[in-house]
C-alpha cells in the first residue's frame, strides 16, 4: 500500500470521526435506578436533560433519594460511553493500515 493510500485513509477516517462525534453530542440516553423508579435524560455531550422521580418513592428519607439519584446519573453515564464506543469503533473498520505503521497526528 502506498504512503498516499494510506494518507487519504487517514483523512477519510477524521472525516468520520468528526461526523461521529457530532452525532453522538446529539443523542440522547435514559439512565435508571430503583428499577425504573428514578430516570435521568442525558445526552452524549453527558449534558442532563431531565430527570423523573416516581412520586411513590417521595416519602424515602433523603439518602435514599439521593443514592437513586447519583445511581442514575452513572448509568445514564454508562450507556452515553457504550453508545458513543460502539459509534467510534466502526471508524477504523476497513482501513488497511500495515502494523508499526505510527500516523503523523
């Protein structure tokens, strides 16, 4: 493979990688804990954009609430990272790069 073919691979694949992380800024994850009884909305940027209490867990002394609440956030947290790893990942797909090879950048 030419030096060349691998250069226009290269860019081809920051092409890629700068659509991917616009779409993973826009997409949107639902984090839960209490199964289900506490949800929080976030996007891929790791932005949060709402959370939903079940009324029924209201009377819960504070702890607890808080406890559900931080448990949410990471697993809307986790999902976002899956979701973004699993779009990234099919960027290097395809590209035949010779092993050793180091890239400028």
């Amino acid at each position: 493979m030419k030096l060349g073919d691998i250069m226009k691979q290269a860019q081809q694949m920051q092409a890629g990688l700068a659509q991917a992380q616009e779409a993973i800024k826009t997409l949107e994850v639902t984090g839960e804990s209490g199964a289900g009884l506490v949800k929080v909305r976030m996007t891929g940027a790791m932005e949060v954009l709402g959370v939903d209490i079940d009324p029924s867990i209201l009377t819960e002394n504070k702890d607890v609430l808080e406890d559900l609440l931080a448990a949410a956030i990471n697993d809307a947290v986790r999902r976002a990272q899956a979701v973004a790893q699993e779009k990234m990942g099919g960027l290097t797909a395809g590209i035949d790069i010779p092993e050793g090879f180091n890239m400028p950048f």
